[in-house]
C-alpha cells in the first residue's frame, strides 16, 4: 500500500513490532518509541530508499547498534536527529572519521577528500552524507552503550548544525570533530553533561587548533579561522573528563557559558572571560585539583580601558577546592550581577568588596568548611536588593549565625547574624 502524501508517521509502544512498511514517498518526519526490534526500523532505513525525512526521533528502540549510513546518504533535508534510550547503540556511524569512504545511493554524488596531503586513493572518490550537510539539530540522549562519537570529513558537512546536545552516555568515552575551520560554521548551542566516563572531548574549532592543517601554509599563515557564532556552552557533570580545550577569543557571542563539575579537567579556557561582552550566565569549575590557583584567578583579569567588564553578566557560579583561600577581586566590578554562587572554596572571610555588588538579589553559599565570617556590617547593609542568602555545609559560618547568638540590632564584629537578620528569606540549616 503507498500513502503518496502522508507526511508523518508516529509508532509508540508497539514492543513486538517486526516488520516496517516502506512506501512512504512523501514522508518528512518518523518518529518511533518502544519497540524490541529497532532492526526493523533500521532495515526500513537501509533498503526502503526513504529520501525525504527532516525529522527523525528514535526514542526506547533496542536492537540496533549503529545508525545507517544511508540515514545520512539518502536524505538531503534530514535537520533533527533525537536518540533517545536506545540502549544497544554502540557507535553513531559505522566507520572511523579519518578513512574515506565509498558509499552508494540515489543522492550520493562523488566528492574527493584526502586524508593527508599527497595521499593516494586507488578507488578515489567518496560519496556525500547529505544528511550531515543539511543536519541542525542532533540530541544523543541515555544511550548507555554508546562509547564514541565521531564524524566524517566532508566539505560541507556539520555546516548546518546548530543545536548538538549529549547527555546521560555513560559509557561514552569521547567525542571528536575533523579538524578544519569548514565546521561547525553554524552552531550556536552546544551542552555536553552528565557523561560520567567521558575523558576526551576534541572540538578543535573552539580552539587555536581550528585552522585546517590540510590548507596550504600561506593560507593558513594569512588569517585566522573564522569566529564562532556560539551563544551558548554547557559541559558539566563530566567527572572523568580530562581534556577539553577552549579559546574564548574564538566564541565571542556567547551568552551562557558552563564548565562545571568536572574535577579532573587539566585544560583552563585560554584567555579572558570578560573578553566575553555578551555573557549573561557563567558557571566555572572546579578543574583538576592540581591546578593552581593563581591560574584560576587568572581568568577574571581586566582587559585594558576602555574595554567594559562583563557589563551583562547577572549570574555567575564559581566552584572551587579547599586550598583556594581567595576569590577574584575582579568580581567586584560585576554591577549587573544579582546571583552568585559560591561551592568549596576554603576563604576564611567574605571580603568588603561584596558591598560594590549593588545588583546582587542571590546570594548562595555551599561547602565552603572554613567559612567563619561575612563581610562587614557596612557592606552587608550595602547589599540593598539582597532577598536571599543560601548556606549550606558551611559548618563554621552557621555557628556563627545562629539568631540566638546576638540580637538583630547589634553591631558587635563577630556577631555575623547581625549582618543578616534584615535578609527576607535566610536558609542556614
């Protein structure tokens, strides 16, 4: 039977599915939820030379370990890939991002890439996925075998991409793009968490290693690679994660900025964060337990007048070790910032300088074990547009603030509830 129109098919809850129509000549967007045997689907993919999709959603579907390669060959409008649970998905495509490949399909179209210069191809051509030529939105979600992810080299491939969110692997080991200032040329969201085994993360085009090194060296010598759009990047949550290069001056839009919770990460984000003059939300930290301090505090440096600092940014997350004493003085010049969030740093006192943070509304205090005292009377009650103040296992502090200790009205210099007690919601248990 052919649906010569049917532009949208929905399967949802049909376990036992074994078989798949396939003559669908207008169909645009699939979307398949709990079935056994996603060999079905898969084979649908492979042999019914489906050519039309723009979105495919493939969501509690086991039984398959790798996407077809014809998904990507045979449809040239294909723009949102969501996987989601799928639990026997290994591998995201099924051959290596540096080998090219020959496939066949009616869209394929011979294209020769080489992967080092002066290499020789006996076969010669490669044929196009151009799917990943038209792909803007890509979400990998719980899939709990899946253990890399890597993409092929291809002129224009990842041009489109917008949106790439993955989440939940957690046997994901790493996650690499080809190298060459040819990618990701569109993207503008990219969140990365909650991958526990994750250790290696190669996005060249976010570092100065984005140039193509299979450019000729004038052209490369010439001018750099072309800025990122990105507004907004989230890698957190990854606990084994090791190496993740950034150079801010490459991202200068960006609006959200999160590198948290990844304790193992040795690679700081090269440059200064107020070179970041769009930056609203900035979570950071902490990095390897190794990592000095002074370097650290290096990121929050002032660039020379008349450059502003960070005039946008409103909150800011900053998680830090035991053996950090201090906090960037810099933070003080935050006039738009009205939260701010503070987890495991070991400073003693909060210094005066939070009285400048005329905008703050927000303020959160969280395993902070040497904390003793806030800052003083006078910069405290600076703090007009304060509405809540957050402690938590901060041992030493909440001794300190106990409303039986002294009365609101005191200005006695250890009496830190004094300092507090006019706050409209306190939460110090």
């Amino acid at each position: 039977m052919v649906f010569p129109v049917l532009e949208t098919i929905e399967i949802n809850y049909c376990r036992e599915l074994a078989t798949f129509p396939s003559h669908f000549p207008s169909l645009k967007k699939l979307h398949i939820c709990q079935t056994k045997n996603g060999s079905a689907v898969m084979e649908y993919i492979r042999s019914s030379g489906v050519s039309t999709l723009t979105v495919l959603r493939i969501q509690l579907v086991q039984g398959f370990t790798e996407l077809p390669n014809m998904l990507f060959q045979n449809n040239p409008n294909l723009a949102h890939l969501r996987l989601s649970s799928c639990d026997d998905l290994t591998q995201f495509l099924n051959f290596p991002s540096d080998v090219p490949q020959t496939l066949e399909g009616p869209n394929s179209q011979t294209v020769l890439e080489l992967s080092q210069p002066h290499t020789c191809i006996d076969n010669g051509a490669t044929q196009r996925l151009v799917g990943l030529e038209s792909l803007e939105k890509l979400e990998i979600f719980r899939c709990i075998s899946l253990e890399s992810i890597s993409f092929p080299k291809g002129d224009k491939y990842l041009t489109a991409l917008r949106e790439l969110e993955i989440s939940e692997c957690n046997s994901l080991k790493s996650i690499s793009i080809p190298k060459g200032d040819k990618y990701l040329t569109a993207l503008r969201e990219l969140g990365i968490f909650d991958c526990n085994r994750l250790t290696h993360l190669s996005i060249p085009q976010l570092s100065e290693s984005g140039w193509d090194s299979t450019s000729p060296p004038s052209l490369s010598a010439a001018s750099p690679p072309p800025l990122l759009p990105l507004e907004k990047l989230k890698v957190y949550c990854c606990p084994d994660l090791i190496s993740f290069p950034i150079d801010l001056t490459r991202t200068p839009s960006l609006s959200t900025l999160d590198i948290s919770c990844c304790p193992k990460l040795t690679d700081l984000p090269k440059g200064k964060l107020c070179s970041l003059t769009s930056l609203r939300t900035l979570s950071i930290g902490p990095f390897s337990e190794t990592t000095e301090l002074h370097s650290f505090l290096y990121l929050f440096d002032a660039l020379p007048p008349p450059h502003p600092y960070s005039p946008s940014l409103s909150k800011l997350g900053l998680r830090g070790w035991s053996h950090w004493e201090s906090l960037p003085e810099q933070l003080q010049r935050l006039s738009a910032l009205t939260t701010l969030y503070l987890d495991g740093f070991g400073v003693k006192s909060l210094p005066d300088w939070f009285g400048k943070l005329s905008s703050l509304e927000q303020l959160w205090l969280w395993n902070c074990k040497k904390l003793e005292n806030l800052p003083s009377h006078q910069s405290m009650r600076s703090l007009t547009r304060l509405r809540k103040l957050d402690s938590l296992r901060c041992p030493l502090l909440r001794e300190r603030c106990k409303p039986e200790s002294s009365s609101c009205n005191t200005t006695e210099s250890n009496s830190e509830w004094s300092k507090i007690c006019h706050i409209p919601q306190i939460w110090i248990p």
